[in-house]
C-alpha cells in the first residue's frame, strides 16, 4: 500500500471517528433537552398536587372544628375551592408525540408521566366532588360525604409519591451525564443531598439518614465557599448578574440549611408517628418553599431556567395527605362543647369531684426508670450549662443535648424550672427559671444557640450558682449540670466552689459527650462532679442523653 492510500485512510478514520463524536454529542443534547422537559411537565403536576393538597388539608381542619361544633348550632358547614390552575395542553402534548421519548433504558419518561398525569385527574375529581357536596346536607351526612372523599384521597397518596420519587431517582442518574461548572454542580449536590434526607425520613430509616445529612452537610459547606460564580457566567451563560447570582445561591442554601435541621431533629430524637409525619411536612416546605420563596429545589430550578445552555430540571418534592378526622381531636372538642353548652367552672369541679370519689385514680408508684413522666419525682431547680463552641455543634452533640431538653420540656409539671446557660467565650444566660409556661421561649432559645469563642468555666459556674440560688427549692433537687465535649482545666479554686455550693444543697454533674463509647474518663471532669456531690457520665447516642438526663432529674 502506497503513502497516499494510507494517508486517505487516516484521514477517513479521523472524520468518521468525529463524525460518530458529534452525532453522540448531538444526541446526548437531545436527550437532555427530552429529560428537562418531561422533568418540568412532572414539576407542574407536582406543583398542582401540592396546591390543592394544602387546600384539602385547611379544608379537612375546619371542617373538623365545624364537626364538634355544629351540635349546638354553630356557625355553617365551612366548603371547599378547588384550585385548577394546570395546563394539561403542554402535558398532552408531550404524551401524544411517540417520536420524542428520552431513550433511558433505565427509566420509562413517557409511561410514569402519563401514569402521574391520570393519577392527578384522578385526584382532581374527588377535589371536585368534595367542592360540590351540598351543604344542604344534614350535618352527619355531609360530614361522612367529605370522609369518604378524604380516604379516597389518602389511598391515592402512597402512589402518587412513588411515581414522584421515580422523576427524582431518574433526575439523579442523569445528572451524571452533565458536565457542569463547578459552582452549578455544587448546588445541585445540594439538592439531591436535601431529596434524599427526605426520603429517608419519608421511609422513617435513621440509619439512612443520618449517612444522607451527613453528605448533605458536607454539600452545604462545599457550596457556602462559592463567592464568586465566574464558571457559571462563562460556561453556562447565565443572563443573571453577579448579585442574582449570589441571591438564588444562598436561597438554596438558606433552604437547604432548615432541611438540614429537620433531618438533624429526626436522627437525634425518637419521634412517634405523627411527629415523623410533622417534621416530614416541614422539610418538604422546606425543600420546595420556604418563608415565602422558592425552597432548595424550586430555587434551583428557578435559577438554571436563566442560562442559555441545557441543564436538567430537579424534579419537586410531593406534599402527602393523611385523614384526620374529628375523632382525633376528641379533647379539643370537649373543650369547646363545654365552652359551648355555658358550664360553669363550679358545676364542672363538682362533677370531678364525684367521679374521682365514685372512681378513685390509682397513684402511679415513683418508677425511676420511666422517662415519660416525672411522677413522683422531688421539684426540679434545673441550671444546665451547655457548651456552644463550634466543636459541640459542627458534630452533630449539641442537638444531642437539645432534643433531649425538648423531651424534658414536654413532661414537666408546673412546680418544675429550668434554666439555660451558654459558657464558650464568655457565659450568658438564655433563660432563667423558666417552668411550663415557657416552652415555646425555651425552645427559640435551643433554636438559636451560637458560639462565641472559647471555654469560660469559671464565670459560667459562678453565674449557674447565682441563678440557683435564685430559684432555690427547699425541698427540691437543686442542680447544676455541665455539658460538654471537651476538657477543660479544673483549678483548686473551682473544686473550693463546688463543695461549698454542694454543701449548701447544690449539687453539681457533669456529661461529657462522644461519640466512642469506649472513649476513657477525664479524672479531671470526674473529681469536679465528685466534689459536687453529682454524676460524670459519657454520653455517645440520643438514648444514653435522654436516659442521664432523666436520672439527674428523678431524684427523690
């Protein structure tokens, strides 16, 4: 073979070689651009789920009310506005077109768009027929009318998920096939990091969890580096100045964060049911709007719609619907029936009194080990020292110690108080005896705990002694405890202060927290809660702080 005729050779190698390269570049575009539209399709139908499913909600809640009233001839049956605001032409259009169907062997765009689009009809309908039931009606009929509608709707809404959660697992394996600039990468880690904390809380898997609020952590700080967003203005020609920019990306991350702290609450605590279902609410609010803005998702999606280049859409997170029917607020309705009906306090105390004589209560034996009550247990003069340094919260400890407060919160009497005290760089009280009647003030002020710096012992126990003092019980538990991760150097002139205070009815604990359960004792730390006639306990896991902080608060 001659040189000429192996040069021709290459030459026509090399072309084809490119011609190959630009027909897969063209299609993957092509595929991109074929997911982003069907992803936004699902985003309308999700987005109209949503509406009408928060309508439902308000509706099924006044509806309530208006149940256990309406038998003293309360004010009219409350009604129900379906919302319609969808348009079907650009879904049925893309359904109707057989030609343009993303070639995902993975995933069938087509099929679960075309099933969550009949499902949403579906839904649709018994919204419609909920807005059309006479109010007419007696009050049982109308009522049981609406159940039903309402349990038709709660069957549907396993489903309906699923068929969300597969646009969304489908969006995540795409994303793979993006070539992104880096700060728009980032970003969409984020997103994808917030869908999986909810997910996992969806399915109530802690372990699960706690793995994804891991990486979504670790997400969140990645992005917060993010200043300037040249790549994104090269790259992806983004019609959005510098200062736009930079509000969309701390949008996300701003909503990103409060799903970060839902997720956070979740691992840390044990939530019956409907707590689950409760935070479960708030981190999709979160995810999808979030004080009135866009959330994680709807932000992003929101900001990749100003570039000029093709980027995949992140499907939104779906609302959920559960029945609650009036039944389920059997004391809330007593307490209006009894507004209702005019009953004076003096006829309702005489009633109670000869219930309890014809039926006399069993008193619960004092149990110790029972951390649903504190029964029987001496009145609480509770000062908790925490230490807020970045240590104890960058680690996931401090909420540790805040969900367990929380606990301690929705269990005491109302001879119980509590203080709360801040030592880092200096020692602040947050709030000082505090009983039943400040909950809400106890928990804004766990809400929003910040560091400042290093350790001050010495000023934190001298402040903690002097807001004991000023709650004293006499015949109470009087006590001090110290929260912390680290050590800290215990002077002869600390040891001197705790024994007095011991002496006069103070006593002093100390919980270190870490995350090894093997970790050795701090002799140190030990002789401090020894010298203040209290406990040092190691605590690793939500359970052991709930369970020590129990003991220290059970005392007889």
């Amino acid at each position: 073979m001659d040189t000429l005729s192996l040069f021709r050779r290459v030459v026509l190698l090399f072309a084809s070689s490119c011609l190959v390269f630009l027909v897969s570049a063209q299609n993957e575009l092509t595929e991109r651009a074929l997911i982003n539209a069907y992803s936004q399709e699902a985003n309308k139908l999700i987005w109209h789920l949503n509406l009408n499913v928060k309508k439902m909600v308000e509706y099924q809640e006044s509806l309530n009310t208006w149940y256990a009233q309406s038998a003293q001839g309360m004010k009219s049956a409350p009604s129900f506005v379906f919302s319609p605001q969808l348009n079907e032409a650009s879904i049925l259009a893309l359904l109707k077109d057989k030609s343009i169907v993303p070639n995902n062997p993975a995933f069938n765009y087509q099929r679960t768009l075309a099933e969550l689009y009949k499902q949403t009809v579906l839904f649709d309908s018994f919204c419609k027929q909920t807005e059309k039931i006479s109010r007419s009606l007696s009050k049982e009929i109308f009522y049981q009318q609406n159940l039903s509608n309402f349990y038709q709707l709660d069957n549907m809404a396993e489903e309906l998920v699923d068929l969300c959660y597969d646009f969304s697992l489908s969006c995540a394996i795409n994303y793979g096939k993006e070539k992104l600039p880096v700060e728009l990468d980032r970003l969409k880690n984020v997103v994808g990091q917030a869908k999986n904390v909810i997910m996992s809380i969806r399915e109530n898997n802690i372990i699960q969890a706690k793995s994804y609020l891991n990486q979504l952590n670790i997400a969140i700080v990645a992005s917060a580096e993010d200043e300037k967003f040249n790549d994104l203005r090269r790259v992806a020609k983004f019609s959005l100045d510098e200062l736009a920019l930079k509000e969309k990306h701390d949008q996300i991350l701003e909503s990103a964060n409060q799903i970060a702290y839902w997720g956070e609450q979740y691992v840390q605590s044990n939530y019956e049911e409907e707590e689950v279902q409760s935070l479960l609410q708030s981190a999709i609010l979160a995810f999808n709007v979030f004080e009135g803005k866009a959330g994680c998702s709807g932000a992003y999606n929101e900001l990749i719609s100003f570039s000029k280049s093709e980027f995949l859409y992140f499907t939104e997170e779906p609302m959920f619907f559960k029945v609650k029917t009036a039944s389920q607020q059997e004391v809330a309705q007593n307490k209006v029936k009894t507004e209702v009906l005019g009953l004076e306090k003096k006829e309702t105390v005489l009633k109670k009194d000869s219930i309890s004589v014809q039926n006399p209560q069993k008193v619960k034996p004092f149990d110790p080990n029972d951390l649903t009550t504190l029964e029987g247990a001496l009145p609480n003069n509770l000062i908790i020292m925490m230490d807020v340094s970045a240590s104890m919260k960058l680690t996931g400890k401090l909420p540790l110690l805040k969900s367990s407060i929380i606990h301690l919160l929705g269990i005491m009497r109302p001879e119980d108080r509590i203080s709360l005290i801040a030592y880092s760089g200096k020692a602040d009280l947050l709030i000082g005896g505090a009983g039943v009647a400040n909950k809400a003030e106890v928990r804004t002020v766990l809400d929003t705990l910040h560091s400042s710096g290093g350790t001050d012992i010495e000023n934190g126990l001298l402040l903690a002694y002097a807001t004991a003092k000023q709650h004293f019980m006499p015949k109470g538990n009087n006590r001090v405890i110290i929260v912390t991760d680290g050590e800290f150097g215990v002077k002869a002139n600390i040891l001197k202060l705790v024994q007095e205070q011991a002496l006069k009815g103070f006593a002093l604990s100390v919980f270190q927290f870490n995350e090894a359960k093997d970790y050795s004792k701090n002799a140190s730390l030990e002789l401090l809660a020894e010298t203040g006639k209290g406990r040092y306990e190691i605590i690793s896991s939500s359970d052991e702080a709930l369970e020590i902080l129990m003991k220290e608060v059970k005392k007889r």
